[in-house]
C-alpha cells in the first residue's frame, strides 16, 4: 500500500502576524490583530496543543523516524507505508512547509505573544511569561535541529518585515538564555500562574523549573562536541540538581480515546489501515534488543504468530507479514502520550556526562548506575513491571568492564532504543552522538534511497516567509548537508 499525505494547514508569516487565525477558536478580540483581551493562558493552551499535535503527525514524525531508521516501511508489504516514501528521503514539500508554519505561527507566535501580554499585565504575571519561555526555548531549540539557521532573534516581532536568519549557534545559546531568564522570573510568592491550562504540571512551578534545567542540559549536550567549553556548564548544571528527578515530572500531554483527541500515530492507521500499523521494526532496532531478552520487545512491536522470535526489516526492505515485526499497536494507541521529556532522557544524559567527565571527573561508576536506573525507567514507563524492569537492568553489561568510549556508545544506543517512537528526538540524538561515520548506531543508505551520504535535515520551505526575504539563504540547502552542531 502507498503511504497517505496527510496535512494540517496553518498559514501566517514568521513575522508581522496577524492573530487572526486564533479568533476562530478563541473569540475574544475585537481586533484581530491585537490580543488586548487575551488571557495568555489561552495562547499558551493553543500553542502547546500545537506543538504536541505537530510532533506526532505525518509531517514532522513520520518523515524524521523514517528518514532517521527508528522505525520502517516495510517496503512494498502490502499494509506497509510503501516506498519510495521519506524512508528514501522523498520528502514532501508539504511536511517541510507546514512543520516551518506550525513552529512559527501556531506555536511560537502564540507563545511570544503570552509572554508579551503577561508582562504588560497589572500585576505582571511573571509565571505564565516563564512557563511560556520554557515552551518557546523547547520549541526554538527543535526549530533549528530541524531547519539550522532559522529566524530567532528577530523572530515574531511585527516591526520586522523580513527576519534574519541567525547561526544555528547563535539560535542555541538564545534559548539557554531563554531558559535562564524562566529560572529568574519564577515567582512562588505570586498566585498568578497558568494552572487549569498547563496540560503538562498544572502549575507546579518546581516541576517548571526542573524541566528549565534539564531542557538547558538537553541543549547543552547538543553543543557540547562543537563548543566543547560548554563542558563546565554541564558538569555545574548536574552538580547543582534541581533536573527531573522522578517519572511525575515527565513531560508529556496524554491524548484521548474521543473522537479528535486520539494520537495522529493512532489515527492515521484507524482511519487508512484498518487498525494495522503502517509501520515496522527497523533491525537497528530489533536486533539490538532482542539477543538482549529486552521485556520492552512486546511493548514496542506486535510479533507475527508464525515468528519464533522479534526480528526487524532493514530500512527499504520488504517486510514479511509472517517474520518481521510492526510498530505494536499499545505503543501507537489512541492515547500515547507525546513525550516532550522524561526522567529517563534525563538519566542517559547525566550517564553520558559521567562516562565522558564532561565538568567532571570520568566516574564508570557512577555511570554505570545512572544507565541502569534510565533503562529500568524506560522499561517502566512502557509498562514493563517494576520487577522485571530492575531484574533486566541490572543484567545489562556492566560499564566499568570497558573503556570509556565503549561505555558511551552503549549509554548512546539505550538512548536511541527509548527514543525510537519520537521521530525528531530520535533523530537528534542519533546526530549528536558522533562524527560523521561514527555515530550510535552505525546506519546505513536505506534502500532505495539515493547515492550519498545520509539524510541529516529538513531543507527549507518554499514559502513567502523564505522567497521573498532577503536576509534568508539564497543557496539550496539540501537534505544531506550536516547542521553546525553535527559534526
């Protein structure tokens, strides 16, 4: 079966933004184009509703976990997602338009406008500018592993016709400041805050500001190998704490089981497939798991009856109904939540900087520990008993046993592992956990896909944001050219 395009339209303009696409939903403005009646609450709502709907659907998931090999078409499986299909990096002019158009109006548009509005207030609402700076830092920071150079610092401000297009770099150290200024304007001494619209804490700004450092710890990571003196910032960063310390400071939105609230992942097969995944298991990740016994197996994939075993497709492969594995439908349910960050994201990365001594001193020991508790936490958080999830986790090859290098390749490999249903994140992580050749795992050209080197962005739009500003990129970009960050 070929794969179905399926589109969320959203027009606007990355500057001078007419707010007239939010009057339909919100209709409390009597002017369209100014928010003077607004409580930011409502645009921080449709922002984050936004972006977590963008995250999940056909134009940023499906083209990221398949051009990145997280998961897999299937080839010309009859159910399958079909080739060629963003698996041979044949992507749609409509995922790159309308993910830039989403990120832009929908979502960082809303965000900057509730940021504004809140600190006009009397009395200034100082936490629902923070809460809306943590969203808009998480938001800039995909941008541009999406884009690379993008708009930012003259981003969403209507007195600039024609934004330029900052260095990636530069677009990165904008959101960690972004983020410190969060951390400054929290203010428990004040009630104002977004509660009944923060889908993600209620409110709870400790919950906030753990997610602010361990957002900076994200975006730091990501830099750490161009920028290697931002090293002592993570090693103060995880030496001071306050990161997400526990599953109840996850961040993620779950969906509905109800008609317009369930998963895009699980719509997209009810609607087209009859309730089968279009999608299957890649062998990068399969066959990593299963000489393991990983209890995450029947969790991520529905194995044939007739299979004795979980055994992926390579990438442009066809699949056989009969041996290889699908996307299992408990994963990609109707009420997956779409996961913005967990605590075991936070756990690989505090490994990572143990087994490297990014501001530390190398300590396997302690590495060793904190990937094996992010393991555990990932078995759990997909519904492996607790039991079982210690049990395996505690069996898993032991890091002070092998060389640094090895030990974080293998700390790399579990992060991707958990990442696997998170397209873009997926993707990122893959990036960043290497030079070019060296990265965890070590993919391959799917088949099918065009000679050359592996895909590694999202080329720019053809849109009139882009066309017709001057300060934008006049030469092509393309699909294969490597990001500042990605070495």
């Amino acid at each position: 079966m070929k794969k179905i395009y399926i589109y969320l339209m959203v027009f606007g303009m990355v500057s001078g933004l007419s707010l007239s696409s939010c009057k339909k939903y919100l209709d409390v403005n009597k002017d369209p184009n100014t928010a003077e009646r607004v409580d930011p609450k409502l645009l921080f709502s449709y922002a984050v509703v936004s972006y977590i709907n963008l995250r999940s659907s056909g134009d940023l998931y499906i083209p990221f976990a398949l051009a990145g090999q997280s998961i897999a078409t299937g080839g010309n499986n009859p159910t399958g997602w079909g080739v060629p299909s963003e698996e041979q990096y044949k992507i749609s002019s409509f995922s790159n338009g309308n993910s830039w158009r989403t990120y832009y109006t929908a979502v960082g548009a809303n965000l900057k406008e509730a940021i504004k509005l809140a600190e006009s207030n009397s009395p200034v609402n100082n936490n629902a500018a923070a809460q809306s700076k943590v969203v808009l830092a998480m938001a800039s920071y995909e941008i541009t592993t999406v884009f690379g150079d993008v708009p930012f610092s003259e981003a969403w401000n209507t007195d600039i016709q024609y934004p330029k297009f900052d260095a990636q770099k530069d677009v990165l150290e904008g959101c960690l400041t972004l983020l410190d200024a969060a951390l400054k304007q929290f203010d428990d001494a004040s009630p104002l805050k977004i509660t009944d619209y923060d889908l993600f804490y209620g409110g709870d700004l400790n919950k906030w500001r753990r997610l602010a450092n361990s957002v900076k710890l994200r975006i730091l990571m990501t830099m750490v190998d161009k920028d290697p003196t931002k090293a002592a910032a993570i090693g103060a960063l995880v030496t001071a704490g306050n990161l997400i310390s526990a599953p109840t400071d996850n961040c993620l939105i779950n969906y509905q089981d109800v008609s317009g609230k369930k998963n895009p992942k699980y719509a997209l097969s009810e609607q087209y497939n009859g309730n089968v995944s279009f999608f299957f298991g890649t062998k990068n990740v399969v066959d990593f798991m299963r000489p393991l016994n990983d209890p995450r197996l029947p969790k991520f994939f529905a194995k044939p009856a007739a299979a004795d075993n979980y055994y992926g497709v390579e990438n442009g492969a066809t699949a056989d109904d009969n041996v290889n594995v699908r996307i299992s439908p408990s994963l990609q349910s109707a009420t997956e939540p779409e996961i913005l960050f967990d605590y075991q994201e936070e756990l690989f990365y505090e490994a990572e900087v143990q087994a490297r001594g990014l501001g530390v001193p190398v300590n396997l020991v302690a590495a060793n520990s904190l990937y094996m508790r992010a393991v555990a936490e990932s078995c759990k958080f997909y519904g492996v008993d607790a039991t079982t999830a210690e049990t395996f986790s505690s069996g898993l090859p032991n890091l002070t046993t092998m060389t640094a290098a090895a030990a974080v390749k293998l700390i790399d490999m579990h992060h991707w592992v958990d990442k696997m249903d998170r397209g873009i994140d997926a993707f990122t992580q893959w990036r960043r956990s290497g030079p070019d050749g060296s990265e965890t795992p070590a993919l391959k050209l799917p088949i099918g896909a065009p000679a050359g080197p592996l895909f590694r962005r999202f080329e720019y739009p053809i849109t009139n944001e882009i066309s017709t500003n001057p300060n934008a990129p006049k030469n092509r970009i393309v699909f294969t050219e490597k990001m500042w960050f990605d070495l």
